[in-house]
C-alpha cells in the first residue's frame, strides 16, 4: 500500500462518510456546512488526479458560490421547527434498499469495463509541463469552443429565470 | 498507483448516497443538495478517466457540468422561494399540484 | 381507339360536377339572411343536376371502359394522381346523389332554423364528398372523399339531431372509422404488392396469390359490412337515423349506404375474384340473415324512423345477396335495388320528417287515422309503402324479384330463405300503415297540432320520387341498359380462371391507354 | 285496340283517385262505369273474332331486360281469356251499377269507385297476360285492390285488420307463386306461355335438388304454382282471410271474393294445364285439395249465422270443386263451372247486400225473417240462384256441377272418394243455402220495430243488376248441355278444346245418367230437409245443435283454424322480435360490444391515473426502478 494509495483510501472513505452526513442531518444549514467539507475533500481528489484547475474551481464556484447561495436561501426561507423533525418519508426504508441494489448493480457493470480506448495525446507529463490551465485554455477554446458558448447562455437564461420568478409580482399573492 | 476502478467504485458509492437523499428526504432543499452531490460524484468519474485515458474533454466535460448546476441551482431555488411564497412549507408531499 | 379511356366531351364534366357544391360552400360564408342562403343552396344543387346531364346523354353503353376520365399528376413520387372516371355501375348513383341532395335542401326549408348557414354547407361539402367517392379511381382520392365523407354528416347529427344526438353521432363516426382504418391498411398493402400505383384500374388487373387476396378480402369487407350495414354491425343505423334530422336521414339512407355495396362493386370483386368466389356463400348466408333478422326487428319498433332504418337493413341485405350471387340478374337486381332503395326510404324517410314536422312526434302509438285528416299525404305514404314491400308494378318488385332470381341461381335454399323476406316486408309496413292511418289508437297528436295535409314544397320534394317509383316499375330497361355491359365485365372478371387469353386482352389495352 | 280493354278502367282510376276528392265526388260513377261498360263492349268484340278462330298475341314492349332474362309486356287473347274477360267485365259492369245505389252517400264514394276501376284493370292484366311475369303483376295487383276494398271503411279496426290479413295470407301464396315462376324460368329459359307450354315436353325426368331433398322439377313447379294458386283462392290451408274479407263493401264482396279475383287461382291452374297434365302428384294434390275444401267449407257453412259469411264459404266451397274439377283433369268442366258459379254467386252477395241495405247493416239472419213480403225481387232472384248452386235441373249450377262430379266419378281410385265428398258436399250446399232462404225470407220478422218500420225493396239501380244476373244464372249453363239431352250441346267444351283439351275418360252414357240423378236426388234432400228444420218444426236445430254440442261448436268456430294460425305464427313472430332479436341480439350481445369495449378501455384508462401522485419522491423512486431493470437487462442480455 504505497503513500498515494493510503492518501486515496482516506479521501475515499471520507468522501462517503461525508455524503452521508450530508443526507442525513436534520437542519439544511448544518447539512450545507458538511457539503462545503466535502467539497475540499473532492478538490485534493481532482489534485490527485493533476486537475489542478478544476480543484480551483470546485471550491472557488462550487463551494464559494453555488453552496453560498443555498445558504442565502436557506436563511431567507427560515424554515420552522416542526419542519425540522420528520426528516424522512415514510416508506424510507424502502429507498434505501432500492438505491442500495442500484449502487450494487452499477459496481458489477463497471468492474467490468476493462476496454481501453486509444490513449489521448494529453499524456500526464505533458499536462505538466503546460500547466493544466494552458491545456484547458487550448481545448476549450479550440475544439469546444460551441458548447463553450452556449453554456454561457445557459447561465443567462438561469439569471433570467431566478429574478423573474424570485421577483414579488405586484398584487399577485 | 491507485486503480481506474477504485475511482468509479467511489463516485457510484458517492451517486447512490445521492440518489437515496433525492428519495427519502423531505425537505426541497435538502433535495437540491442530494442532487449537487450526484452531479460532484459524476464530476469524480470524469475527472479519473480524463487523468487515465489521458484526453482533456474529461475536464472540461466538468467543468461544463459545474456551470450547468450553477444554473440549475439558481433556478431551482428560485422556484423555492416562489413556492414558499405561495405556501408557508417547503415539504415536498405538499408540492402535489402535479397530482393526476 | 389507342386513347380507351378518352374524355368524350373535352372539357372536365367530372371535376364540375364533383365541385360545383364545394364552390357553393364556400359561396354561402359571404351570404347574409336565411332565406338567401335557402335559395342559392337549392340554385347550386339544381346546377349540379344540369351540370351533370350531359353524362346521361352521351354516355356510352356498350363499352365497360371508364368515361369522362380526367387524369392529373397529384403527387408524382408517390404515384398518387388525381384520376376520376364513370362506368355502367357508377353513373346511376352520381344522380341519385344529386337528386336526393335537392330534395333534402327542399325538405329542410322550414325544419332547420338554427344556424342554417353552417346546415347547408355540410350539406354541400357532404355532396361534394359523396359524388367524389363514386367517381374517383385512385384510392387516395377514393380515401380522402370517403373519410370526407364522415365529417358533414357527424355535424349533421351531432348538431341538429334528435334528443341524445351526440351519442348517435359518435357511434357512427367510430363504426366507420373503425372499418376504414383496415380499409386503408389493405390500400396501403395493395400499392406496394400492385406494383407502387394507386391507380384502381391497373391494380385491379393484377392477379394477387390467393392467400393475400383473402386477407385484403376481409380488409375491405370490414369496412365496406359496417357501411352497408351487414348483419352483425348494423347497430349504429337505428340511432343514426332516429337522431338525425330530416335531410341527413334521406341522405344518410338514400346514398351513404350505398358507399358500401358500391365498394363491393367497385373494389372487393374486381380485385380479388378468388376470394370473392370464396367469400361469397358466407356473405350470402350473412345477407339472409340480416333480411330476416332486419324484418322481424321491424315488428318490435315503437319509432317510425327505427322502423324504417331496420326495414333497410333487410333491403341492403337483400342488395348484397344480389351482388354476392355473382351472376348477371343478382348484379344488377342488386345495383337496381341500391337506386331503389335510395329512392323508396329516401322518400319515407322525407314523409316522416314532413308530419314530424308538423307533430313533433315519430312514435306509432301517438298516431291514429291519419288517412281522414291528411289524404293526400296518407296516399302518397301508401305509394311508398307499396314500393318498398316490392308490389309489382313499383321499382321494389323489379330490384327484388331479380335478386331472388339471382340468388335461387347460384344459392338455391338462400333464394327461398330470402323469399321469405317479403312477407315479412308485407306484414310490418302494412302494420305500420294500419296503426298510422286506420286504426284510431290515439288523439294525443291530433288534439293538440293544427295539422295541415302536403303544401306545395312538400308535394314538389316528393313528385320525382313518385315518378321514378313508376317508371323504373313499369320501364326498368331506362335504367338497366346502362348496366349491362359494366356488369358482363365484373362478372367476367369474377370467373377468370387464370386464362391467359383474357389476361392478354388487358395487356394491349394498358399499351394503348398508357 | 286490344290494349284498351284494360287501360279503360285503368284510365277512370287515374281520373277518380287525382280530381275525385275535389271536383268528381258524388258523380264518380259517370267515370268508372262507361269505362267498364266499354271494356265489356271491346270484350265481347275480342270474343267474337277469337270465336272464329283469331287468337292474338302481341308483345307491346320489352319489360325487364337483365342478360338472359327477358320479358315482356304482351297480351294473349285465346279462347280461356276470352271466357274470362266476358266473366270479368260482364259482372264488374252489373256490380258498378250495383253500388251506385249501395254506396250513395258514402263519403269516401269516389275513392270506392276508383279502387273498383283498378280492381278491374288488375284482373283484365291477370287474365290477358302472356308470360308469367305480368301475370304475376296482375296478381299483386289484384291482391292489392282487395286489401285497398276490404279495408275501405277504415275507421273499422275490424276491417282494416281483415284487409291486412287478407294482403298477408296472400302474400303466403304469392311466395310460392314467385318461386315458381322463377323456377319455370330456370328450367325453360323464358317466361313466355307458348315457349314454355312447348317446351313442356322436354323436362320430364329432370330432378332438382332443394334443402337436400329430390324432386322432379315438374312436379315442384306445379306445387309451387298451385301454391299461389290455393293462397289467392283461399283454399284449405290459407283460406282464412276470405270470410274475413265480408268486413268490406257487399259489392265488393260480390265482384271480388266471389265471381273474379277468388276466380284467379282456378284461371292460373286452367292455364298451366300443359304443365300440370306432365306432374301425375300434382294433379292429385290439386283434386284432394279441392275436394276436402268443398266438404270442409260447406260444413262450416251449415251453421254460420252471418249472411254474408255463409256465402263467402260457400264460395269457398264451390271454389273446392272448381279445384277438384282441374285435378282429375277436366279444365273444360272447372272452367264452366267457373263461369256459371260467377253469375249465382254474385246475384247471392248482391240480394244478401240488398237486404242489408234494407235492414240497415243487419247481417245476423237470426234476427230476420219474413222479408219475402218486403222484398220480393230480391227474394225471387235469391231463390233462382240458391235453386241454381243446389244443381237443380235446368239451371246454371246443375250443369256444370254435375259436369264436374261425373268428371269426378270417372276419375279412377280417388276420383271416387273424391265423388263421394263432393256428393255429400252437395247436399250440405243445398241445405245450408236454403236454410239461409227459410231463416232470411220466411217465418216472421225477428229484427227490431224500428228496422221493420223501414225494411223497403231496393231501388231499380240495386234491382235490376239482381234480375239480370238471375238470367245469367240461369241462361250461364245452357251452353254446355251434356251431349246425353243435346246432340253437340257442349259448345263451351268444343270452345275451349283447342286450350284446354278435351278430357280422355268417356264413361258410358248410363253412368253419366246415374251420377246425375243421384245429384238431383241429393240436393232435393237438402232442400227438404232445411224446409223441414226451418219451416215445419223450428225447435229441431236446438235440438239437434244442443245434441251434437262438440260438433257444432267445433263448426261454427270454423275448425279454430285462426286461432291456431295466431298461436303458432302470428304471436310467435311478435314475441320473438320484441325478445330474442331485438331485445337479446341487438340489445345485449352487439350493443353490449359496441358500447363495452369504449367502458373498458376507460376504466382501464382510470387505474393508470392513479399513478401519477404528483410527489416527487416516487417519481425517483420510479426512475430508479427503471434504471435498475435497464441494468439488469444490460447484465443478462450479453
């Protein structure tokens, strides 16, 4: 078991205990705080995997932003107490399960996967050398140039759609 | 040197976690969540086969997927917050509307 | 004579005559005031008879070719064109079409009030999609006039029937549609097994192996048994007719159910020769059955119209017995009792309307000697209750005399079974008459309605009926002769035995009419 | 020239039917009796020339054309239809007369006398018909008018119950008459007599197969004719409607259901001779059929107590041995008989309608009596004709009856059975008309004050048909005397020799004598032995009637022939069609489909809804179910 995998190991295991975590507290201010744990975990998971931009990114947009936002609504709803308790459904034993076979399932299909296709050019020394921003800079604005567009229309129509539906329509209550 | 499979293995661990919090919890908002979290687990799978396969559309394949929750998270809490102003309980048993 | 099927009068008669009461229609949205529309739908259905004459006069009767064809590229990749034509077997029904169209206009002058503008365009689309059915020889063509066809006539019923008219309406739409959906699954098969055409003509001179002819056979037979009304599905008849008003029982009686025999003739026999001389006994034993199931119900109906509608039931089963004999007296009794049949009930069917008209009531037991009060009505409802049970003398006799002869050729018991039809006949249109006009059974009618015998519309609405009655009685050859060679055709048709010599007279044919 | 004789009367129909309402109404009869007095006029002159020897038959235009099938319209006049067309309008003329003054004041008296011209022109198309099919027209025709005469006075539900009755029950017959002709065409190729009596010959040993059974073809044809033939001449079994039919106008009565349409039935057989001589079967039924019906009405006739019903069986009656007079083959014989029964016959219904005119529609005889002194034209002319049908020497009906009873006796095996019946027959037929006479005319009055206050002879107009009619009666049999008292005093046999052939069986002259005197003989009895029960000692027919009590109700019920007809056809018919056909078939079984298919698909429709619960957490669960299941599929489908 060399140094790289007991690093691994421990991310892994903290990863899922997290995630459960995360499902499972009663109140959402207390579950957003685990998620915000679990998302440096992720960010040295992408470092691992030399993805140093995209670690970045994870706690800059991910953690930073997107969960910052759930706090602000979480705050604005201040939900009540009676809320709190009956966390879960009722039948939630049975989900459980289901999702447990699903997982289950999903691991025998993947272990199977042992088909390799043709290795990229990107090897991992190259990627070094550059800097994965480089790299990324160059593909994304090379190859994925399109999608990089209409993503940024994505995040338009979602501005949109927030403020118009956050907004207090006058009179209509 | 760490497995490609040990990876999947967590991030399928990772989604099931998820999708059992989509199902069982109550609370919107905790259901928003359980979605981030299928959406980063998915994020781990990438990111190892873009590192093993060595080809860069993994990552930017996250990358994609990030803003795509960001907007998703936007709307979704806006349509909370109209909810909530329509009905005091954010619970989902009573966001029937949809009922046939 | 390369050009066999040539146009003999040069310009489109066909095409006038089918569109003349679209045009009409389509006139009526920019005309204001009851009455005017009244006139100028009278005006643009008595066009249509005068566009139309010329067919009668230079129609030739000896040859079973097609007539006054018109053959237009409609959608070329597919081989759909606009291809329309008439012979012996199609002409008589275009007038009867057109005839009984006028006399419905007429006979619903006072009845219809209600939104008379959209009455009298379902009317002109209806006959404008009844008179493409009889003349068009490409089966999309065909299809779309047939499906058309449903459309005014559910309006009819749906909007200006009876009590619970929308039950009756939707009951018909589906019945038929139910049967043309099959029909058009055995179109669809037809185009691919004859060769990518649609054209009815050359697709009627393939010969199909006999297993696939079975199959389109019963295709075809569903949708064509629903229309006619056969036996098992005749149901939607009865409602139809009693919720509808006036004028969409003459029509839907005189001419719709024509639709279906006429598929016989036009599709099911020529087509598939095997499968008909297969087929044929079991329609035939269907055929009797529903003459004498039709007439026994007659003798339980407490309603004019249900009566009536039943009573053509057992008519048409006596119209497809005939065709389903397969000889020339069956064919013709049968195409002659259709023209009969539409003549007969159409006319019934205006004579219930009329004192429906005037009592608001179409149930036998309100009535009660009628013949004092109203004698002129009472003896034309007599003319035509004769015609119907087929007193010699009266077109009836001619049509059913003629089917029972075709029958007692080929099917011997069947003959004599469908025999008994006609007392049958007798006994329940003699009953109904007796209760109507004789018998006093009640005053509840003639109390409390100021009861006028026929004015001069109604007279005028029921004249030609009258008159065709005793001529087709008297001088059916008027009529016959135009069948003749058609039907020698089908029949030759019918009886191929796969012998190349009359195969090959088709092929030169097709070279020169290409 | 030829066409007018029908198309005269036809053409007073037109006339009366379209302007009778408005303008002819009471003077209808200026138009219909000239019209039949001129046809009558044209006949005589038809009979002339077929007299010396012109027999003509004409095709005035094709009628029905359908590829092999091809009739005419045509007319054949030989000496059968010249016999016939005197008989018809001879009497029609008479009768018309007749009803000016019977039907004065009727209401519907131009309708009456219009249906009456159609009547007539339908019976003149009958009988001059020359192919089957236009006989068959006359024959519905015919049919018709009798429904439209019976029915006349419609207001009465009995009378327009009898019409329909009657137009039913012949419709019976006419469905084996069609058939028939459809098999004469089968077989023969044309509907035309003189191609089909040709060809008669040639089908002897054909068979042909029907609902499995063998018959000789022309054996069948022949049951399938006289089928229609027993149906328009009420025998046995469809006989039904006749005495029903009195509900009409009495002239109607006389004109149609004694001398000329009941006629039709013995005129078809007459005609078909060539074919019925071919079927040995045939010729047999013919006979039986005929003979039980003479016996069998005339039993009935004993005790009715209707006047008019009396004689419609006893018309029913002579009709039988018209019948039986054809089937041991002796056309010539039922022919004349035919011929003079017409004459008395119709006198009977014309006297029997003026003492009901008189006694103001009194029709029961029991309640009369003692019109002798009232009315003593119409009781004069009433005995010559009951002296004539009783056969007694010198009149009409002794000569021809006796004809058809010598026939009868020469006729072999079942000829003399048949001889028997007919004798016995004969007997009840003087009895019963006589007793009629005795109970009508003589004795004292039984009627109300009130109707003897008004009993009166009948005017000139009813009288004077009555008078001619009873020289008819009488003169009628003068034309056929038996070559025993006149050298060749058969002229009417030698007449229609060429037609209907001349009967094989001569019998020595004393059999003849001794048949004939032994008819005398018995129709004397009967005479004595009404003169006796009705005249001498009237308590004799309580006595006998309460003795015999099963026999005479079983009589006077007329053998409960309708009300076995109603029990096992008409009710039968009506239930089935409330119950099994409409109610079950169409009610259950085909509307059940039609509408249970549309419940089933909504109800089925109706679960799936339920799915839907609008919480999102078993949307996921569901998306998950699926997910797993594509897995699994994933799994095990490599």
């Amino acid at each position: 078991m060399t140094a790289h995998q007991l690093i691994f190991a421990y991310l892994a295991i903290a990863i899922t205990g997290l995630s459960v975590m995360v499902i499972t507290r009663r109140n959402p201010v207390h579950a957003v705080l685990w998620m915000l744990v679990l998302f440096v975990h992720i960010a040295i998971l992408y470092l691992f995997l030399n993805a140093e931009f995209l670690a970045a990114i994870q706690i800059i947009i991910y953690a930073g932003a997107i969960l910052v936002l759930f706090l602000f609504v979480i705050m604005l709803l201040d939900v009540k107490d009676v809320e709190m308790e009956r966390r879960f459904l009722g039948l939630w034993p049975a989900g459980v399960v289901i999702t447990a076979i699903l997982t289950l399932l999903s691991v025998i299909v993947l272990r199977e996967i042992d088909v390799f296709p043709p290795l990229g050019q990107f090897s991992i020394e190259r990627i070094r050398s550059e800097g994965n921003i480089m790299t990324i800079g160059r593909v994304l604005y090379t190859r994925h140039l399109l999608p990089f567009e209409i993503a940024s229309l994505i995040l338009l129509v979602a501005i949109i759609g927030a403020v118009v539906l956050a907004k207090k329509r006058k009179g209509v209550e | 040197m760490v497995p490609l499979s040990w990876y999947i293995l967590l991030s399928t661990v990772v989604f099931g976690i998820g999708v059992i919090g989509f199902i069982i919890r109550r609370n919107l908002i905790m259901i928003f969540l359980s979605i981030e979290l299928m959406l980063n687990s998915v994020n781990i799978s990438l990111a190892a086969f873009s590192h093993y396969l060595q080809s860069m559309t993994g990552q930017i394949l996250v990358f994609f997927v990030i803003t795509v929750a960001a907007a998703e998270a936007a709307i979704g809490l806006a349509i909370i917050i109209a909810l909530y102003r329509h009905k005091p309980s954010i619970t989902a048993e009573e966001v029937n509307l949809l009922k046939g | 004579m390369n050009n066999a099927l040539m146009n003999q009068l040069g310009y489109p008669v066909l095409t006038v005559t089918v569109f003349l009461p679209l045009f009409g229609a389509i006139l009526l949205l920019f005309i204001r005031g009851k009455e005017a529309i009244r006139w100028i739908t009278l005006l643009v259905t008595t066009l249509t008879l005068l566009v139309a004459f010329p067919l009668l006069s230079n129609f030739n009767k000896d040859t079973h070719l097609m007539q006054f064809v018109e053959r237009h590229e409609w959608l070329p990749s597919w081989g759909i064109n606009y291809f329309v034509g008439i012979d012996g077997i199609s002409i008589l029904f275009i007038f009867l079409t057109i005839l009984l169209s006028i006399l419905s206009v007429l006979v619903s002058w006072r009845a219809i009030d209600t939104k008379v503008r959209e009455f009298h365009i379902a009317m002109l689309l209806m006959e404008t999609a009844m008179l493409g059915v009889f003349v068009s020889l490409d089966f999309f063509l065909f299809y779309v006039f047939w499906e058309a066809m449903l459309i005014p006539m559910f309006i009819l019923i749906g909007v200006w029937g009876g009590k619970d008219r929308v039950y009756a309406a939707i009951k018909f739409f589906l019945y038929t549609l139910a049967g043309s959906v099959l029909m058009l699954v055995g179109i669809v098969v037809l185009y691919f097994k004859g060769g990518e055409t649609l054209n009815i003509l050359e697709l009627s001179r393939i010969r199909y192996p006999f297993l696939l002819q079975c199959w389109l056979f019963l295709a075809f037979f569903v949708a064509f048994a629903v229309k006619v009304p056969m036996f098992p599905v005749h149901t939607w008849l009865p409602d139809a007719h009693t919720e509808a008003p006036t004028a969409g029982s003459v029509i839907l009686a005189g001419v719709l159910i024509k639709m279906g025999a006429y598929g016989f003739l036009r599709f099911s026999i020529p087509m598939f020769p095997d499968a008909t001389r297969f087929f044929a006994p079991v329609i035939v034993v269907l055929s009797v059955v529903a003459i004498i199931y039709g007439a026994l119900v007659c003798f339980a109906q407490k309603d004019m119209k249900r009566l009536i509608a039943y009573s053509s039931v057992s008519h048409m089963g006596f119209v497809t017995l005939g065709i389903f004999s397969l000889n020339s007296q069956g064919l013709e009794g049968g195409i002659l009792q259709m023209l009969n049949h539409g003549i007969v009930t159409g006319a019934l069917f205006l004579l219930v309307g009329i004192i429906y008209e005037r009592t608001h009531s179409r149930m036998i037991a309100d009535y009660g000697r009628f013949a004092t009060l109203v004698p002129w009505y009472a003896g034309i409802f007599m003319i035509f209750t004769l015609a119907s049970i087929g007193l010699p003398g009266t077109n009836g006799f001619i049509g059913e005399f003629l089917i029972i002869l075709g029958a007692f050729t080929s099917h011997r018991e069947f003959g004599v079974l469908a025999a008994i039809g006609i007392i049958l006949g007798a006994g329940y249109m003699l009953w109904l008459y007796q209760r109507v006009f004789f018998t006093h059974q009640s005053t509840v009618v003639r109390d409390n309605h100021e009861i006028l015998d026929l004015n001069k519309r109604e007279a005028i609405t029921l004249l030609p009926l009258i008159l065709f009655v005793f001529w087709i009685g008297i001088h059916p050859n008027t009529f016959l002769d135009y069948m003749h060679t058609s039907v020698e055709h089908l029949i030759r048709q019918v009886n191929i035995t796969d012998t190349p010599g009359t195969f090959a007279e088709y092929i030169n044919l097709i070279g020169g009419y290409r | 020239m030829l066409i007018l004789i029908p198309l005269l009367p036809f053409i007073a129909f037109l006339i009366n039917i379209l302007f009778g309402r408005r303008f002819i109404r009471d003077r209808a009869h200026y138009v219909s009796i000239p019209a039949v007095v001129g046809s009558f006029i044209l006949s005589v002159g038809a009979f002339m020339d077929v007299l010396d020897g012109r027999v003509i038959n004409v095709n005035l235009y094709e009628w029905v054309i359908s590829g092999s099938f091809v009739v005419p319209v045509g007319f054949l006049i030989d000496q059968l239809t010249a016999i016939m067309l005197i008989v018809v309008t001879s009497i029609s003329s008479l009768i018309f007369i007749y009803s000016v003054g019977y039907m004065h004041g009727d209401r519907g008296y131009y309708r009456f006398f219009a249906y009456l011209s159609l009547f007539v022109f339908s019976m003149l198309v009958l009988v001059m018909s020359n192919n089957f099919l236009l006989l068959y027209f006359g024959w519905e025709a015919v049919g018709l008018c009798s429904y439209l005469l019976i029915g006349f006075w419609y207001e009465r539900p009995s009378a327009s119950n009898a019409g329909k009755k009657a137009f039913i029950v012949n419709r019976f017959g006419d469905f084996g008459f069609g058939l028939g002709i459809i098999l004469i065409f089968l077989t023969f190729g044309s509907l035309e007599y003189l191609k089909v009596f040709s060809e008669a010959g040639s089908i002897l040993g054909q068979k042909t197969s029907i609902f499995g059974l063998e018959v000789e073809t022309i054996t069948l044809i022949c049951l399938l004719l006289f089928c229609g033939a027993v149906g328009k001449s009420a025998q046995i079994p469809l006989h039904v409607w006749l005495p029903d039919a009195m509900e009409g106008p009495t002239p109607v009565s006389a004109l149609i259901h004694a001398a000329t349409m009941v006629t039709a039935g013995v005129f078809m057989v007459a005609r078909c001779n060539p074919l019925f001589n071919l079927s040995h079967t045939a010729m047999t039924t013919v006979a039986v059929v005929g003979g039980v019906t003479a016996i069998f009405a005339a039993s009935i006739g004993l005790v009715q107590n209707d006047i008019k019903r009396i004689i419609a069986y006893s018309t029913v009656s002579q009709l039988g041995y018209m019948f039986l007079a054809l089937g041991v083959g002796a056309y010539t014989a039922g022919i004349f008989h035919l011929y003079t029964h017409a004459y008395f016959k119709a006198l009977l219904f014309l006297g029997s309608g003026s003492v009901i005119h008189a006694l103001h529609d009194e029709m029961n005889i029991q309640r009369m009596g003692g019109l002798k002194r009232y009315m003593p034209i119409t009781y004069w002319t009433f005995v010559i004709a009951s002296l004539s049908i009783s056969g007694i020497p010198g009149l009409a009906g002794f000569f021809s009856k006796d004809e058809i009873l010598y026939r009868t006796f020469l006729g072999g095996g079942t000829g003399k059975i048949l001889w028997v019946l007919g004798t016995i027959a004969a007997l009840m037929t003087a009895f019963y008309s006589f007793r009629l006479i005795y109970l009508a005319f003589h004795g004292d009055f039984r009627g109300s004050e009130e109707q003897l206050r008004h009993v009166h002879e009948s005017p000139p107009v009813m009288t004077i048909p009555l008078i001619l009619l009873a020289i008819g009666a009488i003169a009628a049999g003068w034309v056929g005397i038996p070559s025993i008292f006149m050298e060749h005093g058969d002229r009417i046999g030698e007449f229609l020799a060429p037609v209907l052939g001349r009967p094989e069986a001569e019998g020595a002259h004393s059999t003849e004598v001794m048949v004939m005197t032994l008819s005398v003989i018995v129709s004397i009895i009967g005479i004595l032995m009404a003169y006796i029960m009705y005249v001498k000692k009237t308590d004799l027919p309580e006595r006998m009637g309460s003795a015999l009590r099963p026999i005479y109700t079983m009589l006077y019920n007329k053998y409960w022939f309708d009300e076995f007809y109603h029990v096992t056809i008409v009710r039968p018919v009506l239930r089935a069609s409330e119950k099994v056909f409409l109610g079950f078939f169409d009610g259950r079984i085909i509307e059940g489909v039609v509408n249970g298919v549309p419940d089933l698909i909504g109800s089925f429709s109706q679960r799936f809804r339920r799915i839907q619960t609008g919480l999102l957490s078993s949307y996921g669960l569901i998306m998950v179910l699926g997910a797993i299941i594509i897995i699994w599929a994933v799994i095990f489908s490599r």
